[in-house]
C-alpha cells in the first residue's frame, strides 16, 4: 500500500489524515509534536483537543517521531501554520524521502518573503514541481472529521501526480477534483482567509446580509486579481478553490478566521483575541504578507489592505468601515477595486 506521512496533528491535519485512511488505499501516520496527543489518538482513537466527540479509523497510526512518520513515505502532507513551515522543512528535510509527493494544506502566505507555501517547499526542499501539489476547497476541518459530505481541488502542474493523490484522498464522504492550476488554487485558499476576517469583522459590528455578500463578491475579485497578475487562470476562482471556499470559510461560525474577525468587531482587542484563541487563523498572519505581494504586482486590493490596517496597525473597525466605504466610486468591472 502506499504510505503516507501527514505532519501536523492540529484540526485540518488530524481530519484529511483520517480521510486517507477512510478511502483505504494507503496506510497513514500522523505526525504530533506533543506525546500525550500522539498516545491518545492510538490508544483511544480519538483527538482530544480538536475532535473529542469524533472517532477516527483505527488504522490511523501517530507519532512524535518525524523519521518514523516520513521513512518510507511516497506522500508527505504539510499541515502546520504557514510561519512555521519553513523551519519545521529544515528540521524535516534529512527524513524525507528525494522522491515524495509534497503535499500542502497551508492556506497562507510567508511573510517578509510572500512566498506561496508551494514555493517555500521548493525553496527548501528543492524539490521539482511535478512533485509539489496542493489541496484546497471548502474544506471545513470540523465537517470532514464528522465525515460530513466535502468536495476538495488537489492540484499539481503535473496531472498524473494530481491525480495520484485524488486517488488516496477520495473517501465516500470526501470528493477531490484535480487540477492544474497550483497558483490559482493555492492562493484562492490563503486569500479567503483574509476576506472572512473581514467578513467577520462586519458580523461583529452588528451588519446583515448586504455587507457580507458586498465583502465576499468585492474578496473575491481582490483574489482574482492577484491570482491572474500572478499567472493562475481566473476560471480557477470561479471553483471550489475560489468561490467554493470563500463562501464556505465566510460563512461558517466553524471558520476560525471569521470567528477571529467577529471578536475583533464585537470590540475585542487584536491581542485578548489571540489570547483566546487555541487555533491558528491564517488570515492574521498572512494578510501584511498578501498585501505586500499585491503591491509588489501592481495589484489593488483594498479589502486586504483595510485587514492589515486592523490587524496590525490598530485601525479601529468602526473607522476601517468609514475608510472603505469611502473609497472614490468606480464601475464594477473585471480588474477594477
């Protein structure tokens, strides 16, 4: 069978490894950087701190041991919050097998680089693209581990590698399409991130309806445009690596980013809500990332700028609303903010 190796006990991690060893094609083991986490999922076949109430395949092994998890390994799936993957890679890299399919989960992007995560695997690893692949969609952790029905993009510029890792990931819950378009999937996914932060943030403030479909219909053409300045086909974000999982991680109170916006709308500071908060929301750290990479490419994106200008400089929501909306008026067409 072929193995995989998925790194990152965490929700997101813990979920698509148990979908590997749901569709039975391929053993898996879990690699989790704390030992009571790794002994409670093998002796009772359940994750404690993320899915207690979820009983995942018994075949499902982990680990605290990388050289264990990745010896042998035709597949390595990354599923660690996107700062850290670069110095987590480096202390993998020796374990590794030369000709493994690198797998990321990771929606966001690197800051003081702007790198994509597909980029910082091949940075580090030097691997070649027909080996780097993506999975991305409206693909809400806490859904998947209930074995709730899912669809999810896989995509790789090599389609027989893309079509590879459908074959292991498509269990009767969870539905993979591939594709060829990495850049277009991959920043679909770190993309919607920002704009459900701002989503949320308008829930937070007491908004309807109207303010958060204006916030993800004007998101979504922010992603279109960085996504096509950077070569991806805008037909991708029209999927479900684009509109697919902007709506889903919009409107969902599982969203961890949207949940973080709320809080932050509802008065909280950017700090009490860390503080608060035991999950990664990709979108805080990535949005100054997203928004340096856009200005790098001439790309307006004032939705992401206005997250920035919250998250990092402090900008008041109420005062972040009154900044946007009063934004010069212009025609609503393609290419246009």
């Amino acid at each position: 069978m072929t193995k995989v190796a998925i790194l990152g006990g965490g929700s997101w991690g813990t979920a698509f490894a148990n979908v590997v060893a749901d569709a039975g094609l391929a053993t898996v083991t879990l690699w989790c950087r704390r030992p009571e986490l790794a002994a409670a999922i093998n002796d009772t076949h359940i994750n404690p701190d993320y899915f207690p109430q979820v009983q995942l395949n018994p075949e499902l092994h982990a680990t605290t041991d990388p050289a264990q998890a990745l010896a042998g390994a035709e597949f390595v799936v990354l599923a660690v919050p996107s700062q850290s993957l670069r110095d987590n890679l480096d202390a993998w890299r020796p374990h590794i097998p030369p000709d493994a399919v690198i797998v990321s989960l990771i929606k966001g992007v690197e800051l003081g680089t702007t790198l994509r995560m597909s980029e910082v695997v091949r940075s580090v690893l030097n691997h070649p693209a027909d080996q780097v692949a993506v999975v991305s969609g409206p693909n809400l952790a806490g859904e998947i581990a209930e074995r709730q029905p899912a669809t999810a993009v896989v995509a790789c510029p090599h389609e027989a590698t893309a079509v590879r890792l459908q074959h292991i990931c498509k269990a009767p819950y969870f539905r993979p399409y591939t594709h060829t378009d990495l850049v277009g999937a991959e920043l679909g996914g770190a993309v919607k991130n920002v704009i459900a932060l701002a989503v949320g943030v308008a829930v937070g403030l007491g908004f309807g309806d109207n303010a958060k479909a204006s916030l993800i219909t004007r998101g979504l053409a922010e992603t279109v445009r960085l996504a096509v300045a950077l070569g991806a086909d805008e037909h991708t974000l029209a999927g479900l690596a684009g509109m697919g999982d902007l709506v889903a991680t919009c409107s969902s109170p599982l969203s961890r980013n949207r949940t973080f916006g709320e809080k932050l709308g509802s008065g909280m500071s950017v700090a009490d809500v860390i503080a608060e908060t035991r999950q990664t929301a990709e979108g805080v750290r990535s949005a100054r990332a997203i928004s340096a990479l856009a200005r790098d490419n001439g790309v307006d994106m004032p939705i992401t700028e206005t997250v920035v200008a919250m998250v990092d400089e402090g900008l008041p929501p109420e005062e972040a609303l009154v900044r946007f909306m009063s934004r010069s008026a212009k025609p609503e067409r393609y290419g246009v903010g």
